[in-house]
C-alpha cells in the first residue's frame, strides 16, 4: 500500500537495533538506489560480483543441494482491512 512503513523488523526473533551495522545482501540495481531505495547507497564496505543475480541464484540453485522454502510466518499485516 502506498505511503505505508515497515514499523518493527527483527533478525533471527531479535529487534533490529537502529544503531547497530549490519550486513545485508542485495541486488546492484537497489544497492544504488533503485526504486527509491536511497538509504542503501550509504552503505560502506559494499562488495560486488560480476555477473547477474540471477546468475547467483541459478549457481546456488544448480548446486545440487535442497534448498526449502522459508517460513510462511516471517511477515505480519497489522491493517488486515485493506487487501
């Protein structure tokens, strides 16, 4: 929904602390501010990888190993009046 915010997030159960650093993974395209995302342009330390995410993923994928879906759980609607 437009104009709505992420209000709590936590890692692993653990509320993200807003001053603590953290680690994340994401494509080029948002690292560098896509779609609005231009908070993670302030990101240090960024590491990149040549290629395409989907090449990535097809390599982690074609790895042989299973890879299970995650928890159905992980996200919760507050507003459950709008669809």
């Amino acid at each position: 929904m437009e104009g709505a915010r992420v209000t709590a997030m936590a890692l692993g159960g653990t509320p993200i602390d807003p001053v603590a650093t953290y680690r994340v993974t994401t494509n080029d395209f948002l690292a560098n501010g896509g779609d609005g995302f231009t908070r993670l342009t302030a990101g240090t330390d960024r590491a990149t990888a040549p290629g395409f995410d989907v090449d990535a993923l097809v390599a982690h994928l074609g790895a042989g190993a299973p890879v299970p879906p995650g928890p159905a759980d992980r996200i919760t609607r507050l507003d459950t009046t709008t669809p």
